[in-house]
C-alpha cells in the first residue's frame, strides 16, 4: 500500500492535508473534526481521470464547492456595490 499527502476539505470548506493511505477517500478535518472528503490538485485531476480513480461523487462535490465559491463572490459584488451607492448619496 501507498501512503501520500493529499488534501481534504471538509464541509465547513477547511482545506487540510494528511498522510494517509492512497486508498482512502476520506479523513477527519484537522480544524473542526468533522470528516472530510479527499480533493486532488489540478494536475492530478488529468491522471487520475486516466484510471478512473476519481469518484464522482467527489466531482459532484468540486462543483458544489465552486457553485458556493461562486455565490461567495456574486455576494461580494453585491456588497460592493451597495458600498459604492453609499457613498455617492455623500
Ligand atoms: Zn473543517
């Protein structure tokens, strides 16, 4: 068996890293305790698509986390703009 480092996210969205063994697909968070799902970097996504290791519900995950990254920011701009107004009225 294989052990490596890889990165977990939790659903509080705390990226953490443990060493673990390659077979495993979760971990517990190291922030808050709760279990957290492995994430593969960028240049993995490639390789571990090449041999199907890559479940799809860790991908259902990846585009649920970016769909918040996304509110996040479409939320952000919204504050800003509301900041902006604010301070034209002055
Ligand atoms: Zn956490």
């Amino acid at each position: 068996m294989t052990k490596r480092i890889y990165e977990f996210i939790c659903a509080d969205d705390h990226i953490t890293e443990s060493y673990i063994d390659s077979e495993l697909r979760t971990s517990n968070c190291k922030v808050c305790g709760q279990s957290a799902i492995r994430i593969i970097s960028k240049p993995m996504v490639k390789l571990e698509g090449v041999t199907g290791d890559f479940p799809g519900a860790a991908m259902q995950w990846e585009r649920k986390r970016n769909e918040k990254i996304k509110a996040r920011t479409k939320e952000c701009r919204l504050n800003h703009k509301h900041i902006v107004i604010f301070h034209n009225a002055y």
